[in-house]
C-alpha cells in the first residue's frame, strides 16, 4: 500500500466553524499525534477541516491535532487514540551531544556560522546575503555561488531552499551541503567549475528560522512561522502564504489561525515569503528554477498544487521530475515518487512550486525528502543519515542547475503582480546585495 506523508489537509468553511474550537488554545497546551481509522475519517469528512495529517497507515489516518481540534472530534463522536508516545522521539535520539540540542543539523546560529566561513574560505564565489528579516528578528540568509558572486553578471540563476516548516529539519542541510560542495569542488572538478562559472547558485536553507528555533527548543513537530495572530494562535504557514492562487478554496490552506496551514491574512503576509519574493522575481536575476525542500515523504513535486487540472508545461515538469527520480535512485536505491503536486500528494493553494512557476514557467518543484514514512523516522531522521539524504540528492540538483543553464524562459512574466513592481525595480537597484522589500 502507499503510504501518505503528512500533510495537510483542508477546510471547508462550514467544516471550518465545527473544528475551530471556540476559544483558542491556551499557549503551552501542546498539540498531540492521534490516530483516526480510516472508516471514521471519511464518515466524519475530515479530509477536509484543515486537520495536519501526518500519514496513513495500516487503516488509520495519523494526525496533529491542538487540545481544541481533540475536543471538537469528540464532540463530532470521532474515535480516536493518543499515539504521542509512540512517535515523539526523545529529542537526543540519534543526535550526538556535540552539535548542541539538535546535534548535528543547523541551529539559525550555525548556519549562519557555517555560511560566513564557506564565504571566508571561498572568496570570489560566496556571497552570504541578508534576504529578509523575519518576526522575531532573526536574519533570512542566503548563500549565493557564482564566479564573481559580488557582482551581478544576470547569469542564469536557481534557487534551493529548505526549512519554510520548522520541524523538516534535514531539508536545511541537503541544499546547504549542496553549497558546500560547489565550492568545495569548484577547484577539483571541471563539470562543477563549468556550472558555477556560468551560472548562479542562490541556497536559502532556513526559510524560516523563528520556526525552527522554535521546533529546537520548545515544540519539536512545530510546523509554521511564529506569527501573533488576531485570536491569540500562533503561526502562519509559510507553504500556503505565497500569491498564486492564495486562499483560492479551503481545500489547499485553513482561513483558521490556529490551523497548521493557515494561509495568513493575505498573500505574502509573512515576512518569510515576502523575502523569497523578493528574491526571486528581482529584476535583475535571471531565475530558471527552483527546489523547495521539505519532508518527508520522498516525493518530487511539481505545479499545480492547487488544481488538479495540469500546468502548461506539464509534460516538460513530469519529463524533468521522472529524470531527477531516476538520478536519485541510481545513488543508493531510494525512490522517489514524482508527479503533479494536487495529484500526487494533496492540493494545496499559496506554495511555493506553484508561485515560482506561476511568474515566467520556471521548472519548479517540491522534493519531499528521505524517509518514506514516519515508521522509518519521520520528520527525525538521525544525524547519521544526513549525508547520505545529501549524496542521493545531489545528482538531481546538479541535473536541474544544468538544465536552468540550457533552458532560457520567456523574457514576458505571465502573471505579473503588479504592486509589485515598484518593489522590484528598487532590489534591481540595490544589486548585488538584495533587499528585504520593505512593509
Ligand atoms: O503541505 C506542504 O506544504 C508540503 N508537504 S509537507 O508535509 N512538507 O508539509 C507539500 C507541498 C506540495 N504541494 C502540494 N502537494 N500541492
Ligand atoms: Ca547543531
Ligand atoms: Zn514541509
């Protein structure tokens, strides 16, 4: 049988008024994992109140649901059983003490750290830039790789990104190390050369660190950013806050702040997203594709997540996706299921694939990292296995900066948003350092 990575699912409004509890959790009430059988998910329609599904399995659906989530399925007479237990695992497992409370993956101190040091040891080719700055103050980074990375030379441009939810935390290292290897390579291997001298390589590995801090140091399956919101909630969901398609249905995000893909108030909200706007649809950068990385799930995703009706480009996507599935099985074995994202996984409006290819077409995708389900670790892969992720992945992301290299997009965006080009043509003019649009 498949097993179904979680997720996210969805919310009717009318659903939305039954699940929303009527007061909002208190802060510090923790969430739980519960299980639901299958029979009862479908009987009681939850696949459609904006529940955070974590996977199917053996006939039970496996969820996060608040304290108010709990009550209101007791209240609808869902059964269901506490599974926390059996799925929390202690935070030091599989992490060795050196590395600090997350052992070996990237504090948002770290990765700064480790950034600013492949920018000292590389100079030329690194470029460690401040993209945004997000609720709680933290710095958004990006790494930029390029012969002259200082300067703007409008190569062809990709963009890698990890982390827009707190608690996936092996998709910051799997692009960060992807960084490291260009350069570390760079002088070691012509192909590597050839691709870094002609293009840039632009890698946000945290897209959202008061999330992951978060995820660190108090809630380990947080998921959004740390947003305040109006009903005393906290967060957004940064992969359903972006401006394509925002909030089209309540299948794809939750208008409910307390939901773990609330949508926000309205599109780009969020600081996070407003950063990786800015980033990429800069005038100036020539971006011809993109990777958000997640977990998990092993999934190559790509648009529309948010209907199931097919992308103009969509046999040229299924055509790129099935070539990186193939790369990423040759290296050790682990498959990778590619396909349309609303048809593969779940729809989902205001993501990120969507969006990137929503501007110009560029080939856009959401990859879905090891493992395949949370009985092989879930979102807590041991550090041990960070490399590993990492060397499986690595084919497929030279393969897609290669094919950004050779595939020029339409110069006309064809969706152009409009507020938005004053904004732009201002980070065209504050190369090569890109600015956070201010607001
Ligand atoms: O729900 C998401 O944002 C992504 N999955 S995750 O478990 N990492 O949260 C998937 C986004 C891909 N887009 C669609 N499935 N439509
Ligand atoms: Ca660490
Ligand atoms: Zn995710």
């Amino acid at each position: 049988m498949r097993l179904m990575k979680t997720t996210a699912i969805v919310l009717g409004l009318a659903a939305l008024a039954v699940l929303a509890p009527p007061v909002a959790p208190a802060a510090g009430q923790a969430d739980q994992i519960i299980s639901v059988a299958e029979r009862d998910f479908a009987a009681a329609g939850l696949g459609r109140k904006g529940l955070d599904l974590l996977m199917r399995k053996d006939g039970r659906v496996y969820i996060v649901a608040s304290p108010g989530e709990i009550a209101a399925l007791a209240a609808l007479g869902v059964g269901y059983d506490f599974e926390t237990g059996r799925f929390l695992r202690t935070s030091s497992e599989g992490l060795s003490a050196a590395g600090g409370i997350n052992g070996a993956y990237h504090s948002t101190m770290e990765l700064e750290t480790d950034l600013r040091i492949l920018e000292r040891d590389h100079p030329g080719l690194a470029s460690v830039l401040e993209i945004g700055e997000t609720l709680e103050k933290r710095k958004i980074l990006a790494l930029k790789i390029s012969d002259n990375a200082a300067a703007n030379e409008n190569e062809p441009a990709v963009l890698l990104t990890g982390c827009h939810h707190a608690r996936e935390w092996i998709s910051v290292e799997v692009p960060y190390l992807f960084g490291k290897y260009l350069l570390d390579n760079y002088d070691l291997d012509p192909q590597v050369r050839a691709l870094v001298d002609a293009s840039e390589i632009w890698i946000v590995p945290i897209v959202n660190p008061d999330g992951l801090e978060y995820s660190i140091h108090v809630y380990r399956y947080w998921r959004k950013n740390r947003r305040a919101n109006a009903d005393g909630t906290f967060g957004v969901d940064i992969n359903r806050n972006y401006g394509c398609a925002w909030g089209i249905d309540n299948e794809g995000s939750s208008g409910y702040p307390g939901s773990d893909v609330y949508r926000g108030t309205g599109p780009f909200s969020e600081p996070e997203t407003a950063a990786v706007r800015t980033l990429f649809a800069s005038v100036g950068i020539d971006f011809r594709a993109l990777i958000s990385f997640h977990s998990y799930g092993q999934y190559i995703l790509y648009p529309w997540g948010y209907t199931a009706a097919p992308a103009p480009e969509d046999a040229e996507l299924g055509t790129i996706a099935a070539a990186m599935a193939g790369l990423m099985a040759a290296v050790q074995g682990t498959v990778y299921t590619h396909g349309q994202a609303s048809r593969t996984l779940y729809v989902t409006n205001g993501d990120t694939a969507d969006w990137a290819y929503s501007l110009r077409g560029a080939p856009a995708f959401t990859v879905e990292l090891q493992p395949v389900d949370i009985d092989h670790g879930g979102f807590f892969n041991d550090e041990a296995a960070i490399g590993a992720v990492f060397q499986e992945n690595l084919p497929a992301m030279l393969y897609l900066a290669r094919y950004a290299l050779d595939h020029p997009l339409p110069v006309r965006p064809r969706i152009v948003e409009r507020r938005d080009r004053a904004r732009r043509a201002t980070a065209a003019k504050t190369k090569p350092s890109v600015r956070p649009a201010p607001g």
